[in-house]
C-alpha cells in the first residue's frame, strides 16, 4: 500500500477491535500483516513526528506490516511549521477574506522549498553534511521568519532522527517495479480530495499537492499504463474542512446534526468540519478528472431515519443559466450558485439487527430505498457505485459486485459564469 502525497495535515482513521488508530505519515498496511506500507516519494515528512507514529503502533502492538519510507520523500521541518502560522497569519492581517484556514502542519511551505529546489530528502538524512548546508541555505532564505529554532539544535534533531530512521529509509520505485513484474498488488491510498488538488481544485483554498489518481502516479513513481482501477470515495452527504466555497453547505440544525452523527471533526486537527449534502455537479468532475471506474459511498448509515435525502443535481447561476459538472476559473464564483436539490426518499436507521443481516447477506439486505439513492448517483455521474459504507468498522462496508459502466458519461459543460 503506497501513500503518495501531502504529510502530517492529513489523518486516516481506522477502527481495528485493539482500538481506533490514526495514521497521519504512515500507508494503512502498516496495520496489516504481510503487507508493505509505502510513505511515497510524493510526500513531504516530518521526520520527529513520524518517529513518533511508528514508535506508538509498536508501543501498542498494531505494527504488523512493514514500514518503508521513500529516500526521494521530502523532510518537512519545524520551521515550515512557523512558517506555515505566519504566512496564513499574513493573510489575515492583509485581508480576512485570503485566510486559508491552513492546518499550520508546515505543508505548503514544504512543497515550496520542494519545488524551489532548497529541500531536503529523507535519504538526505544520513548525510549531515549535506543537511546542515541546507539548513544553512534555507535559513538564509526565511531570514525574515519570525522564531525559527537555533540552527544547531535542528541539525542535531534531524541526525539522531535520521538514525533511528534509516532502516525504514529506501529507494521505493524499484520495489514497486519488482513487485509488480511478480503480479502483487498494489493499492494506493489516497489522501485528501479532488477540490484540494493545487491544479484542478477550488484554488486557492487547496493544498499544495496533487490528490488526484495522476498525482498518484507521480507521488509513487508508477507507471500510469500499470494502473487497472480509480475507486473514487465518497460520503453520501458533503464536508469540508478550512475556508473556502461550498456550495451545499448546511449551517443549520441539519448541518449539525450531520456534523454530530457522522462525528465530523479532523482527525489531525480536531477542527468541526463544515457539512452539507450530495453534490453530484462536483463529484461528476471529480469523476472525470480522476477517472473513476467506481465509486465507494461511505457513510450511509448517517442519513438513516431521514424522510428525505437533498441531493444537489445542477447550479444555477446568477445570469439564469445552468451547470451541470466542472468547476471555474475563480472559486469565489461557487459563493454565487445557487444548489438545484432533488429530493430522495430517506431509508430507515441502521440498527443493529439491520447491520447483522448486511453482515450476513451482504448487498441483498440493502434497502431498497438506498439501492435507488445508488442507483441515482450511477445515473447521473456515469460512474458505478460498487462498495458502499455502513459505519466505520471493518465489517461494515458491502460489496455490490463488479463495476458494470452504465455507459459513456456525458460531455462536460463549459462553465459560463
């Protein structure tokens, strides 16, 4: 299982019967034997809180696949976490409304000494030469960052760190060549959503990578002609954490109750997430950006007992007309659509007993009023659900069966707002 992009301002929550776990740095096959976790050369590491992640699934007995870090994997450093406050900090006092709401994890200033060619890598790390005359050249550059640490201290973490994590460290695209010409699967295991991708998201409010299926590629070092399948994920209602447009966003009683239920907080930050309802006008481009070839609606279980399901099917725009998919050039246009809601029938809660028979039968036990809410998602994405999500356990997900392409999707509109 490869990681392939972003750092610690992402957390994945797993429920195992040991207890939850939260994985921020760390590819979910840690947890599972017999499988290799790949923190990929597209992500940006905090070498300190990495350590400690491992050095916590040891403590608790949870480490049981094998760690390897990519030696192409960039550090990232406490002073891009001073930078990162500092910058955001910068916007607000320049103008409230540029706020990014960062999760202050020092990523966008890690992917901009990346791509400013001042970086170091986490094979870097056993070379302390070549760190300190980083270091020496990166602080020569953020002179104008408030509070970094002594230079000495940083250099000397960095080596002892490096140390501890040298043997995880390697050279992971030829692993993955080789396994591969053996026929192994690989999964890789996104982080973050479409709408944050730095290219195709809701720029500016993004981050600083590329969490898209060809951001995969890249952040992994596989070939794109090795790919066989893009599950795109989804829950079956909408949230976002930080600033930025969202055109389905519920602020009331329902929006609470959706936050409440679903237990909508950050797993890295902790931060409320903002909810809302199904948006298919921006999952139909997430859809076609990405490829899917199909979808895992998660989460289900959290509208049970709803009369009705909102499900956003277009938008109207300020002038009268219509979109359908896509997404403008300025995200501070979505704050002017106005959502076209079409309303489902809702499905009864999901109690126990009805979990049980799932377990037990599988997807024939689904109710029929939420096999037409997949149905209807199929239908107007073109792309075909084929796992969906009844809570958070790992027992609690159903196959409905190979993919079958309702058929080709329709053309994307252009985007006339």
């Amino acid at each position: 299982m490869v990681r392939s992009a972003g750092g610690p301002n992402t957390g994945h929550t797993i429920h195992l019967p040991e207890g939850t776990v939260v994985l921020h740095q760390l590819a979910c096959g840690v947890l599972r034997r017999n499988v290799i976790g790949v923190s990929g050369p597209g992500m940006v590491l905090h070498p300190m809180k990495l350590e400690e992640e491992i050095q916590d699934l040891e403590r608790r007995g949870l480490l049981r696949g094998e760690v390897v870090i990519s030696d192409r994997a960039h550090v990232l450093l406490p002073i891009h976490e001073i930078e990162d406050a500092w910058q955001d900090d910068l916007r607000a006092a320049k103008n409230p409304s540029a706020q990014l709401g960062t999760t202050r994890r020092g990523i966008g200033p890690a992917y901009e000494d990346r791509y400013g060619r001042w970086g170091i890598r986490m094979g870097d790390l056993s070379r302390p030469a070549v760190v300190r005359e980083r270091l020496e050249l990166l602080y020569a550059v953020k002179a104008h960052v408030p509070n970094l640490p002594p230079i000495d201290q940083l250099a000397s973490q960095l080596a002892e760190t490096g140390a501890h994590l040298a043997p995880y460290v390697r050279g992971t695209e030829t692993m993955l060549w080789d396994a591969i010409a053996r026929g192994e699967a690989i999964l890789l295991e996104g982080a973050q959503s479409t709408l944050l991708d730095i290219d195709f998201g809701t720029y500016p409010y993004v981050t600083s990578s590329h969490p898209t299926s060809a951001g995969a590629m890249v952040g992994s070092g596989i070939p794109p002609t090795e790919l066989d399948s893009v599950v795109g994920v989804a829950k079956a209602y909408c949230t976002r954490v930080g600033a930025g447009p969202f055109p389905t966003e519920d602020t009331g009683e329902k929006g609470e109750f959706l936050r409440r239920v679903g237990g909508e907080r950050g797993a890295t930050t902790g931060r409320a997430r903002r909810t809302g309802w199904l948006d298919l006008v921006l999952l139909r481009y997430a859809a076609r950006l990405n490829g899917f070839t199909s979808l895992a609606i998660t989460k289900v279980d959290v509208l049970g007992g709803e009369a009705t399901v909102p499900v956003c099917v277009q938008y109207v725009l300020p002038d009268g007309t219509t979109v359908h998919d896509g997404l403008p050039l300025q995200a501070t246009d979505l704050l002017k659509v106005q959502p076209v809601y079409q309303q489902l029938e809702g499905w009864p809660p999901f109690h126990e007993k009805l979990k049980e028979r799932l377990r037990r039968e599988g997807a024939s036990a689904l109710p029929s009023p939420v096999r037409r809410f997949l149905d209807f998602i199929t239908q107007e994405t073109g792309v075909p659900v084929e796992y969906v999500g009844y809570g958070p356990g790992r027992d609690e997900t159903v196959w409905l069966g190979p993919p079958t392409p309702p058929g080709r999707a329709r053309p994307l509109t252009a985007w006339s707002g």
